[in-house]
C-alpha cells in the first residue's frame, strides 16, 4: 500500500537517435513488430507538438511532460497486460 510503480521512460529526443533495430526492441507495443519508419514517423510527431518522454510500457497515467505519474501496486496486479 503506498508504494508507487513507474513505467521506464526514454526522452524522445534520444529515442530518435537509435538505429532501428533498438527502436522496434523497445517500442513496439505489445510484441508486435511494427515498422521502425512507423515508429520513427510518430517520434517525430510527438517531438513537434513538445513532448519530451514516451514509455516503453503501457502506461494509462502518462504525462509527455514529465513522463510517468505512478501506478499503485494494486491498479498493476490488476492490470494483466501490463508490460513494465
Ligand atoms: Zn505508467
């Protein structure tokens, strides 16, 4: 109880300077294999309109701001498709 869970978090600006085969490692979702020009495609998106993180989980309390806001254990264990 109390204890709060933080998804990983990368800045997307370095993110845009990995070669392609870390890029789809760490962000295709859910083990899906999605292009990595995709994946470059929506960095970019994302840099542009000022966001400064993404996250490598699934993460339903993301601010791109600042990142992940926490989870509570329970919100987690109750979550079963929740990659960390
Ligand atoms: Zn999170």
């Amino acid at each position: 109880m109390g204890e709060k869970i933080f998804h990983h978090i990368i800045p997307v600006r370095e993110a845009m300077l990995v070669d392609d085969d870390t890029l789809c490692y760490f962000l295709s979702p859910d083990g899906d294999i999605e292009p990595a020009a995709e994946i470059r495609a929506d960095l970019v998106t994302r840099n542009a309109r000022g966001h400064k993180w993404i996250t490598i989980g699934h993460c339903t309390n993301f601010d791109p701001a600042t990142g992940c806001l926490g989870h509570s254990r329970e919100e987690m264990e109750a979550r079963s498709l929740v990659r960390f």
